[in-house]
C-alpha cells in the first residue's frame, strides 16, 4: 500500500501556506449513547454505576483545577504585559524630553494600560498593540545617537527584550495547558460526558497578530 502522504509524488504547494489558528470554541456533545452506556452500568449492579460516580466526581475536580491553572497561566502573561506597559511609558516620556516626539505614540502610550482583568482576546489584542508601539517608537530613538547611548533608556531596551522572551515562554506554557484542556475534553467516557454536562467548549491557543507575523517575515540583515 502506498503512502497516503507522498512528499515525491503528492500534490506540493509551492507559494507555501501560512499557519493561522482559528478563532473558534468547540462545544463538547454527546448523544444517546453515552446515556445508554451510564444506563447500563447501573443495570449491571450498582457497583458499577457506583464506581464510574465517583470516576465523574474526580474529572469534574480535574477540570476545575485544570481551568485554575489556565488562570495562573494567563495571569503570568499580564503581569509581564503590564511590565512592558510600564517600559513603554518609561522609554516614551523619556524621549519625549529629549526630542520632539511623535504625538501620535505619545497618544497611544498614554492610552495604554497593564494587563490587569484581561481576556485571551484582549490580551492578544493589547500585546499587538504594545508591539506596535514599541515599532513606532525604537525609529526615534535610532535616529538620536544621544538616545541610544542614554543609560536609562538602554537599561529599558534591554529589559523589554527580557520581558518579550519571558513572555514567550510563558505563552507557550499556557498553551500547553490549553492542548491539556482541548484534549481532555473529548477524552470519552468519563471526562466527555462531565464535559458536555458542565456545557465546557474548547480554549482557543494563543496567536500571533497579523503586525507580528508581518514583522516576521521582514529583512533583518
């Protein structure tokens, strides 16, 4: 039998495909024959349908401390956005004293808060927006030799580049717990049937925004 994905001989794509990850939550259902399998657990004698009460019981307690854990997760992520909230205010006011600065990125660091009560949409949206900003303002300090020889500034370059790689690392930590959550969820009997009972849909990972991937594909050297 030949291979069903065949790199010599199957159809390849040349333009190449970019990876998106899509913006949608899978509800968890089941049908009559998970009632029917609950059913005859019972029928056979009471230990078993005693026994799979309790296993229920323990996948309800897994799913709830599992979604404590996506909280710690994302609550890590905030509290380095709100770090780079703080650096960007910082870089931006003081640039702004030294030369005359964009308004524009003065008025769009202003508007930018921590990462305080967010959600995974918003969290992702404020990341790209703090991305941009960053983007808008590095050209101005570039263009200042003084700038970047100005020892409070560099320490702040140098602790954005810190705080990006941890929250690099914090991201993929957190999406690792959503694969945990996504794949746990139909995981039949016990944790799917808790699932679709508890009305539990999938998480959606964390994505790169289009500024970033656009970034991405631009010449660095």
């Amino acid at each position: 039998m030949a291979n069903e994905l065949d790199e010599l001989t199957g159809p390849v794509n040349g333009a190449g495909r970019d990876v998106n990850v899509i913006e949608r939550q899978l509800p968890v259902k089941v049908g009559f024959g998970s009632t029917l399998f609950e059913i005859l657990l019972w029928v056979c004698g009471i230990l078993p349908g005693v026994v799979f009460l309790f296993m229920k019981t323990g996948a309800r307690n897994y799913f709830r401390r599992l979604q404590q854990k996506l909280q710690a997760d994302a609550s890590t992520i905030d509290n380095y956005l709100e770090q780079r909230v703080q650096i960007l205010r910082n870089v931006a006011g003081l640039v702004a004293k030294a030369v005359d600065l964009d308004k524009d990125v003065m008025k769009s660091v202003a508007a930018y808060r921590g990462g305080r009560g967010l959600t995974d949409e918003t969290r992702n949206e404020l990341q790209g927006q703090i991305d941009g900003a960053f983007n808008r303002l590095f050209p101005q300090v570039e263009a200042y030799p003084e700038l970047k020889a100005h020892a409070a500034i560099a320490d702040a370059m140098q602790q954005n580049a810190y705080l990006q790689k941890e929250i690099t690392a914090a991201r993929e930590l957190y999406n690792d717990t959503v694969n945990q959550w996504n794949s746990d969820l139909f995981d039949w009997p016990t944790k799917m049937i808790v699932a679709a009972k508890a009305g539990y849909t999938t998480r959606i990972p964390f994505s790169a925004s289009a500024e970033t991937k656009a970034a991405a594909r631009g010449t660095f050297f």
